[in-house]
C-alpha cells in the first residue's frame, strides 16, 4: 500500500476486516486471534519488519516510508474487547 489512494481502493474490504474484528472479540491478554489477523494484514501490505509476541499478545511493526530519514511517528492502538453485552441490533453485533 503505497498511498492514501491505494486504501480508497480496500475501502470496503477494511470494514469487513472491522466488522470481522467486532464480532470476534477477545479479553484481556488473550488476543491471539486478533493478534494473527493484524500481523496478516500487515504482511499482506508488504510491511517487511512485524515482531509478534510482544508481552505474549502484541504486534510491532516498522513502516518505512518512502521519504528516507525523517521525522517518525508512533501509533499505539488496544486490541482486547470490553466484556459487555452488546444490543446494538448491528449484524456485526459481537457473537461472543
């Protein structure tokens, strides 16, 4: 994936991606699922450097980009759920 463009182009395929994600929740450390299916998607859009397993669960990646050495940014994100009942009536409604 090489620019914003490209992501317009996986639009809908992203959102089933997150849809998939919110039905399949997992507690706690215990994401494995999630875990996989981060580290799969980041490989499949040729980021080269993914380290799993961090603290059990984690994924780190290195995107490069295409500008060299510049200013770098960092990105955090949870992937554990919440456990709570969900009545949203979505059909993406948690299945847990």
């Amino acid at each position: 994936m090489r620019s914003v463009n490209d992501f317009r182009d996986i639009h809908d395929e992203a959102i089933a991606w997150r849809h998939h994600l919110h039905q399949n929740p997992e507690l706690g450390y215990n994401v494995h699922n999630t875990a996989r299916f981060v580290a799969e998607k980041l490989a499949s859009f040729g980021i080269n450097h993914i380290e799993t397993g961090i603290a059990e669960t984690g994924v780190v990646a290195v995107i490069q980009g295409a500008g060299g050495d510049g200013p770098t940014i960092g990105l955090r994100a949870d992937m554990d759920a919440l456990p709570i009942v969900e009545a949203t009536g979505k059909p993406w409604t948690s299945q847990i």
